[in-house]
C-alpha cells in the first residue's frame, strides 16, 4: 500500500510539473491511504 501511495504522489507530481491539473481523486486516495496504514500499524 505504501508503493501504491508513493506512485500516486510522484504522478501526481508529475502532473502537476507538466502543467496540467491533477485530478482530485488523487490526493484523496493517497491521504486515505495513508491513514488506514497508520491505523492498521498501530496496536
């Protein structure tokens, strides 16, 4: 799941370099996913 976020954001990236918009769905997913990561990490 943490590569699937790290390839989200450098797209994202990516995207954004370029000049285009990225698409809101996105950071959305990369924020949720790394909020599910650190809950299912925690105790």
């Amino acid at each position: 799941m943490i590569a699937a976020v790290f390839a989200l954001v450098v797209a994202d990236v990516a995207v954004r370099t370029a000049g285009a918009r990225p698409p809101a769905l996105v950071s959305a997913t990369a924020e949720y996913c790394l909020l599910y990561a650190t809950m299912l990490a925690a105790p």
